[in-house]
C-alpha cells in the first residue's frame, strides 16, 4: 500500500510491501498526500533480482527501491553519494570509499570522539541537494545494512575519500581527481539527459565544497584529523 514520507525535504509516494524498508522508512512517513517522486512496487524488478541471485525479497526490494528514489533525485537538484556522513557541531562530513575500506568504522571514531556533538546522518547513501548557496546532506531510508540514518539535512562541511593507512594523513584533492572520485562512487544514470544533470551536480559541488583525501588507521586520532583539517581548525 502506498504511503506517504518526507525524504530529503521532497514529498515522496512509496509502495513499500517487506519488512525491511517499511520498518527504515517509518521516521519519513508524513501526512501530505502530494508527490514530487513516486515508487511503485516494481515486482518485474525485484523478481529479476531474486532470479539473478539476490540474497533476499528485502535487500531486492531495497536496491530497486534505491535506484528509483536517487535517480529521481536528479531531477530536484540533487544525487546520492556512496558514503558514510556523520554531522558535528551543525556541519556534515562526509567519508567516501569503495565498500570494504572503512568508512562506518572511521565514522564511528568521530562519535567516540565527539560523543552528544555527532550523530551519523546516513551510514551508506546520503542524499546531497543544492539548496540557495549550500550543498545540504539528508539522511533516507537507505542506508546500507545499518538502519544509521536520520530524517535530517545539514550543511556539507566536507567531502573525503578514505583509503587505508598505518599512518593518519590529510590533504585536498585537485579538481580533476576530485570529479573522478565523485563520479566513482554514485550512481550513473543509463538516459543522457540524467547524467548530464549528474556532471552539473558534481562540477558544482566541487566548486562548493573541499573535497579531501585522507589515509587513515582505526583510531579517534584519525576522526580528530580529519576534523581538525575539514573543520578548517588546522590548515593541512
């Protein structure tokens, strides 16, 4: 049955029908009947996902789900990002990686760190949307296998793409790494008109705000690294 939700400040129609979305996207539900984005239940999807060896009808429904929610995003002034954002002090960080690197376990330094201060606004794929002058990262309902994810927006103090290290280390990317890295870890929509609004997104977020690199090991001397360098406290 469709219901309602607010998502990244947009009005969303959804026909959520297995236990693990209809259970992440309860903080959304709102009372507004319009509709900006709708997503039906896409059973022809979901099923072709199951044959091809989806592990389960939850994560099929959570993946095509996904897929119509974010690349119906591009059409609103924004576009996801494969990542794990964490907010600190009304400003958001984002840690971007290939699955694997450490992304949650790195955010999850800033909280030992910060305690009360920090709260993971999305675990595994923020929203990011151009509103007035700022780039905003929302929270939604996808948010990898953790339900870390919260029904809020903050202003994107940073941007950073994580790789392992012994040592802790940060500095900014140029702008041509910068874009690659970006286009690397979102989703690419097959229509062209769809990704040329995508390379819009990411030419102009790259033009708002730092995009860094940081090696980094697991320790909260890393988180308070990264936090110095992207909260502008030291310069890298």
């Amino acid at each position: 049955m469709e219901k309602s939700y607010n998502v990244c400040g947009l009005k969303v129609r959804a026909d959520f029908r297995h236990d693990f979305m209809t259970s992440r996207s309860e903080k959304y539900l709102c009372a507004d009947n319009t509709a900006d984005i709708l997503i039906p239940y896409n059973e022809a999807r979901i099923n072709s996902l199951m044959e091809r060896g989806c592990a389960s009808i939850h994560s099929a429904e959570n993946i095509v789900t996904a897929d119509a929610f974010y690349t119906a995003l591009l059409g609103f002034d924004g576009f996801m990002l494969h990542s794990s954002a964490v907010a600190v002090d009304g400003k958001a960080y984002l840690f971007s990686a290939p699955s694997g690197t450490g992304k949650s376990t790195h955010t999850g330094q800033w909280l030992k760190l910060f305690g009360e201060r920090a709260q993971i606004i999305n675990d595994d794929k923020p929203a990011l949307r151009f509103i007035g002058d700022e780039v905003i990262a929302y929270g939604t309902p996808w948010s990898g296998k953790s339900d870390l994810n919260l029904n809020i927006g903050i202003p994107v103090g940073g941007i950073c793409v994580l790789e392992r290290s012994e040592t802790n280390f940060i500095e900014l990317l140029d702008e041509a790494t910068a874009v690659y890295s970006i286009l690397n870890q979102t989703i690419r929509p097959s229509r062209p008109e769809l990704m040329s609004c995508l390379l819009e997104y990411v030419d102009r977020l790259i033009r708002t705000v730092p995009i860094w690199r940081m090696g980094c090991n697991i320790s909260t001397e890393a988180a308070q690294i990264a936090y110095d360098a992207m909260s502008k406290r030291i310069k890298p």
